[in-house]
C-alpha cells in the first residue's frame, strides 16, 4: 500500500509499505478515505521538534473499517468512521471523567499513519466513531467536515470547552489557524454573543467571520490589549489560546474580566509562566490535548450532519496522496489554511 | 473607641480611636459583634509582608448595623449582619459574573479595621450579608459560625467552587489550617465522596474527620504523592490548594488525574510555574480571591442556619478584643487553630 513517511525535515514521500495487521483484539485496519496535514505536523516538518526517519506520518482522517480484531463489537467492516487521533480506551479514569485526549491506555505506536491508504488503528472499540452511511452518500464539503472531527474541529472545541463558554458570553480567540477558526466555529456553536477574532490575515479573517466572529483584532501583543479593552471594557468572558507562543499567552492573561477561564490547545513553547497574575484576577487556565472522541460523539457529529456547523471550509487546498509533498508545502508556505488529501477517490 | 492597631512585627495593641463616620453615600457604619484573626494577617504579624505602623487591624467579623448612607436600602439601622473582607459593589463585570472578591469598584482603604468595636463599611448596599434576626436568637457556636463566613468558610468553598468540586468526586486538600479545614466542609457539602486531607497536625486531622474527611495523608513532597496515588489509582478528581506554598502547589500538580481542577487560595509564595506539565495532564488551575458575599447569599448562610455545617468550630480559643496581641500570638505560635475575638460580649 502507499503510505507517507517522514524523511528529513522539509521532505516527506509517499512510499511502498506492507499494508498493517491487526495485532491486538482491540485493533481495527481503516481503510482511509480522507486525510489532512495538520498544523502541528508542521513542527518536525520545519525541524523545530525531532522525528526518525523513515516514520509514517498522519494523524487525521475518516475511512471504512476494513477489519476488526475480536474485541470490537461496536463497529463493523465495511462501517464509515471518524478515526480521532487520541485513540481512547473508554474505560480508564480519564476517558470516564471526558479527557480521552489523555486516556491512561494510550499506545503511542497509535498516533501515525493516517496519511495511508490502510490505518491500524488501536483502541478502535471506543475510541472510532461511526458516521451513518456510506461515504457516496455525502457531498464532497462534508466529507471534509468529517475529517476536522479526526483533531482540529475537536481540538478548537476543547479550547471553547475548556475556557467554560456559555451562552451570552463574550469570547477572545487567540490564532486564525485551522483550530483558531474551528474555536471561533465552537464559541458560537455554546451561544457566545460576541466572538473576537485575534486575526491579523485577511483570508483567515473572512472565514472568521463566516464561522461567527463579530470583531476582528489583527493587532498584537500590548496594542492587542487596549483594543480588546476598548471593545469589551473589563476584558472578555473567556479566551480560547490556540497559538502557544510566549506573546498569545501573556496577552490572553491580559484580556480578561475576573473570573474568566483561558482555555489553552496551543501547544506551550514557554514552559514558565507567572501564575501570581492569574491568582490576583482569578483568571482559570485549562485546557490541554483535546477529547475527541466524546466531542464528537456529544455533539459535534450531529452538528455538523445538521449543517449547523461547516468546519470543512478550513481547508482552502486539496491534493492526492501522491502531492503529499505540495500539500506539507502549501501549508509550510501559508498558501493553504488546512491542506485536503484525497486518499480514495472513489469514495 | 477601641480599635486594633499594628505596631511592628510581633506586636499589635487596642489603641482608642475616633469613632468611624459616613464618608460615601454608600458606607454603613457597623458594630461590632465578633470579630476575628485570619492566617493572612501572619503575614505582616510575622514581618513576611510590609505593614505601615499604626494601621488598623482584621478583616473578618460580624456586627450590627449602626448607621447608613443615602444610597444604602438593603440594610438598615439594627440588622445583624455579616461583613466580607471583600467589599463587592454588585454591579461591575467581576461582581456580575459571581467573583466580588475582585469588584472593579474596591475601595483598598476598606479592608482593616474589624478588629476594633466600629467599622466604616464601604459598598454597604450589595456587600454586607442580613443574618435573620439578632445575636441574642443565636448560641456562641452558631455565632462563630457566622463570623467564618465574612472570609475563612467563603474562602475554603472558593477553592471547592473553582476546582469545580461535584457529587461523587475523591477531593483533596492541602492544608489543615482554618481554610483548609473550611476546604473540607466545602468539598462535602458540594457532595464529594471522598476527602483526602493533607495534614500532618492531630488536631486537625481530628476536626478534618469531624468535617468530613474520610482519609488523610500526613507526608509532604513525594512521599504525599505516592501516598495518594496509592488512595486513588489514577489521582483525585480535584485539588482545594490551600496553602500556596512552592512545595503545595507542586504536590498538587501530581496528584491529580487527568482533566482535574486545582482550586487555589493559598496565597502563592512562587510566582513562575511549569504549566506544561499542566498542559499535557489537561489540569486546570484556577482560584483566587474569594466571593464572600455571592457564596454566603448563595448557599453557606443557609447552610449554617440549617445546622448542615458547623465551621465555627475552628475557634479553638476565644479572647476579648483587649487581648489582641494573646489571639496573634496564639495563632502564630499554632496553641490555636483559629483565634476569635469577643468585641461585644452583651451581644
């Protein structure tokens, strides 16, 4: 089978692999439908993380389960599925209390090779969720829809999640990436009133704005600050962090009433931080690797087979398995918000 | 009249002093009942944080209403009353959104000088807590337990409220102090199903289980977190930090499972924190000042009326406001757990 594999930083190639067994009970082979290149796949890409050489690369897609060890009885070959990245037991203390994004059962052989055409997929019993139908059934946007709910759909959900957004809030989104975007699709999607996009990208903007952001902030660090004060007066109801860097979060800390929880999926690049500022205002920090799996089994899955939320649209660009390399590019270079790889284009 | 007075470190002493008046139409000026001494005003007592000479002393207390401003309706002349240390308007965002220890509109000259037999009361209006009735209708237990609620009970229930404490949740608390103690009546009334108290001192540990705690751990460092990993599997559900501490805050953050809350009011001694290590078990980190008035009008005022809890039972010595300095040194040489001062024993 084809399968993409991590070769050195800023080189990525589709190569010939033995297609994968299962070979535990609890496995499942996915045959992948869809895939995408995700923001974070960006930090070996760029070399900024290390990765082996010669690793498959991939953590998002949505496909047919192909088979099944003995121990999956929820689905069956032939089902149309999510495949989320988090992989969840479903039993263990942190998939009961809703953090499947920190199953205790976790396999980290588990988190690659979904930019393939077959997938083991660990955990399958609880972790993959089923999406009525067949794959022919759905539209093509749709069909991307489903693939957010792998990671970035869920992901900007956790932020919005944890951050406490409720109805009638008013709520900061840190990024315009993918799960900027995806937070901003969230925010609404719990009734916040009003939704500040912190977007400096005209692109990013516009589909902000589209998913629901009521102001755009494209200024950055303390000039951030004082427009989101002019705007809100005592700071807002709550930030969703999906950036990570130093300066997000120190202007995230800044822009909050009392009170107000920073629900953070911006993988932190300063681990030390002045918590004293937080204790003074009693600003919450939350928030971590996302639960997919019960977001999309919650409420995401539903909403967007309603049409209440289209989270598909973050990806402006889509390629075959093949243009692996164009589409690790395209989103390195920021031509692309989200790139779309068309694993089976039959499906 | 007499009031307590800050001398130098180690010293306090009952001066007489001008009688407060009405400045703002919205003040009361309150008699005082009973008051009290809180483990913050170690702080300065102990010379750890800077105190000016000749300042007025205490922050907790109950009394009577002796006069109001024009703008003052919800409270009258003769009402018994509770008086939060926090002076919460009732009307600014923080207020509104139920956390009134940081109100927008605080005014710092209010919060000492309760340890003296009148107090110039700001924010009258929203701030002070009606208590059915007089003091005469109460025994001296049940009194006691009002005067917790003006700050020590609020602020134990302000670390079970930002943990986020629910029914069926294993809770620990670290301190044994006053707040701690306070952290366990809150963590059960709240409905957790266990209670872990982190104590080392008998007595306490004593009042602990009279509160509600079903277990306790008296380790400290690593040995605290294997004792309680062992308690619990997988870690607790929630942390009430009630000490803040470098050595606390940091045993907090590896006792939890994935996706808890801890809840701090401890005053924090370290600023800077690894929060990545909060990240990547999704732990929450939230608290602050307490919400004295919201919580007692909420659910603690009743709950002492209704005999559910019996806070006032960290007093465990009691002297008359001429003895000021005994009560300081009682707490600070530990002989006390809590010291409560009879301002006006005819009431």
């Amino acid at each position: 089978m084809k399968a993409g594999i991590f070769i050195k930083p800023g080189e990525v190639r589709v190569e010939d692999r033995p297609m994968p067994e299962i070979q535990k009970p609890t496995d499942a082979i996915i045959k992948i439908v869809r895939a995408s290149v995700c923001g974070s796949d960006l930090w070996w890409f760029r070399g900024i993380s290390k990765r082996e050489s010669g690793t498959p690369t991939g953590h998002e897609g949505i496909g047919i389960v192909e088979s099944v060890g003995s121990e999956v009885t929820n689905v069956k070959p032939g089902d149309f599925v999510i495949a989320p990245f988090t992989h969840g037991c479903g039993h263990c203390a942190a998939c009961k209390a809703g953090f499947d994004g920190n199953c205790l059962n976790r396999e980290t052989s588990s988190i690659n090779g979904y930019q393939a055409q077959y997938l083991r997929f660990v955990n399958a019993n609880w972790a993959l969720v089923k999406i009525p139908g067949q794959p022919s059934d759905y539209t093509p946007e749709m069909l991307n829809s489903f693939v957010t709910l792998s990671d970035v759909m869920a992901t900007g959900y956790h932020a919005a999640a944890t951050a406490e957004v409720k109805p009638g809030d008013t709520v900061a989104v840190m990024g315009d990436g993918a799960v900027g975007l995806c937070g901003v699709i969230s925010a609404k999607l719990r009734g916040a009133k009003r939704i500040i996009a912190m977007s400096r990208h005209e692109d990013r903007q516009k589909l902000a704005r589209e998913f629901g952001a009521t102001d755009v902030v494209p200024e950055r660090g303390d000039e951030a600050v004082k427009h989101v004060m002019e705007l809100t007066g005592a700071g807002v109801d709550a930030v969703l962090e999906c950036v990570g860097t130093e300066q997000s979060v120190d202007t995230a800390t800044k822009i909050v009433r009392p009170g107000a929880i920073i629900g953070r999926v911006g993988i932190p690049q300063k681990p030390d931080m002045n918590t004293n500022q937080l204790f003074y205002n009693n600003t919450g920090l939350r928030g971590g690797i996302a639960s997919v799996t019960t977001y999309d089994r919650e409420e995401l899955l539903q909403a967007v087979l309603d049409g209440k939320i289209n989270p598909g649209k973050v990806f402006t660009k889509q390629f075959t398995l093949d243009q692996l390399q164009d589409a690790y590019d395209a989103m390195d270079q920021r031509q692309a918000i989200k790139s779309l790889l068309i694993v089976d284009d039959q499906a």
